[in-house]
C-alpha cells in the first residue's frame, strides 16, 4: 500500500474521514424501536445509535445506499408480537443517523434501502455479525 493510502486508513480509523473505499458499516445492538413507539422510547433508542458517532468528525455528503438487516431467531419474529413492523422500525434507525451528530446531512440523501430481518440461531451469531 502507498504511504498516502495508509495515512488516509490512519484518519478513518480516527474517525476523521470517511472510508476510501466507500463503505461504512455500524452494528447496532438491541431491538428495533417503532416510529411508534413512545417518544421517550424513540429518543433513548436514537441516542443510543448516535453515541457510535461522537467519535466520527465529518458528516458525508452524497448519495448514499442504506442496508439494515436486523439478526433475531425465527420463533421471536414469528412466534411472539416483540418485533415490530419492518417499515416502521426504519425511520427511527434514518433520523438517528440523520443531522449534526449522525453520520449524514438529511435523509434525502439516501438514493437506495434495503431493509430485512435476518433469521439467526443464536447469540453467537448475533455477536459475529452474520451478514445477508
């Protein structure tokens, strides 16, 4: 690697410049919130996913494709009323990452989304990151 490329890796890991290779991945732990839910529940949830940006010193610009896949076992999805609807469960996650202390300007950035449950047989795999 080239000794720009890797003083850029150095910013990223900083938080003070977004990836080179264009791709930002977050994992957020716990239950998706409803848009809703009560106010209070709706705003802890969204602090809690911008609490992984107070490090990140830059806002990104552009369009922007946004992929949320939640991990949770089958029977929790389809065996319990815990989980709620997949398109209300989305806007809390877009305004979190939206504004001043999110990772994005506004969400009329975001030019693709791609939104699913993701069906896991464990914790474990929870904690690995199982990817769709």
């Amino acid at each position: 690697m080239t000794d720009e490329l890797m003083e850029e890796l150095e910013l990223v890991k900083k938080g003070e410049a977004p990836s080179p290779f264009g791709k930002a991945e977050f994992t957020l732990m716990g239950s998706p919130v409803s848009v809703q839910s009560k106010k209070d529940v709706r705003e802890a949830y969204l602090q809690s996913i911008r609490s992984q940006f107070k490090d990140i010193k830059y806002l990104l610009t552009g369009e922007l494709i946004l992929n949320v896949a939640w991990l949770l076992p089958a029977k929790s999805r389809f065996e319990t009323d815990a989980k709620a609807d997949i398109d209300n469960c989305v806007k809390p996650i877009i305004d979190a990452f939206t504004g001043p202390d999110g990772f994005f300007i506004d969400d009329c950035q975001i030019r693709g989304l791609y939104i699913c449950w993701r069906h896991i047989e464990s914790e474990d795999e929870r904690k690995k990151g199982v990817r769709p």
